[in-house]
C-alpha cells in the first residue's frame, strides 16, 4: 500500500509541474479549473498533450480510489481484526448513488 501511495503521489506531482511550468511560462496564470487547463493546454502543447493530461488525471483518480480503499482494508482487516460482509459494503457504497438518480438530480 505504501508503494502504491508513494507512486500515486509522484504521478500527481508530476501533472501538476507539468501544468504549472506550461502555464507559468507562458503567462497564463489564471487558471482555475480543469476545464481551462484543458482548453489552455491544447494550443501551448497540442491537442494530443492536453487529452493526455486528462486522460492521466483520470488515472491518478482511479489510483487514488483504489490506494485508499486498500489502505482501509488493510487496517480494517489487519489491524482491528474488524470484518464487514461484502453485501452491506456494496449497500453502503451503492445506495446514496442510487438515492440521487432515483431523485432526478443531477449528480454533478
């Protein structure tokens, strides 16, 4: 886990340097969302750059996700001998997804 956390931290890092270095030195400091770095990033880089630069950000999304769920397994089963049934975590995961669709609200 702690591997996984250290390569996780680094593969940020370097999405950020990257960003930041294009940005800085091109004078477009203002950037505040994804949406604007991706739209900033294609015509300092190429197109090519800025749909790799999301496409790593999803990725060190999904690292994360995965990194932190095993971390709390690991202490959960490890270290407080403490076991929870695959059918609640599922219902627990699940259900407050469910709730919003069924609401009708937007999930974003």
């Amino acid at each position: 886990v702690a591997i996984a956390m250290t390569i996780a931290g680094f593969v940020n890092l370097a999405m950020m340097a990257t960003a930041a270095a294009a940005f800085h030195f091109s004078g477009h400091t203002g950037v505040a969302d994804l949406d604007e770095a991706y739209l900033t990033l294609q015509p300092l880089l190429s197109h090519a750059a800025a749909t790799v630069f999301g496409l790593s950000l999803v990725a060190a999304g999904l690292s994360s996700t995965v990194v932190g769920t095993l971390a709390g397994q690991v202490v959960m089963q490890g270290f407080i001998r403490f076991h929870i049934p695959l059918w609640v975590r599922r219902t627990v995961t699940m259900l407050p997804s469910f709730i919003v669709i069924l609401m009708g609200l937007d999930p974003t």
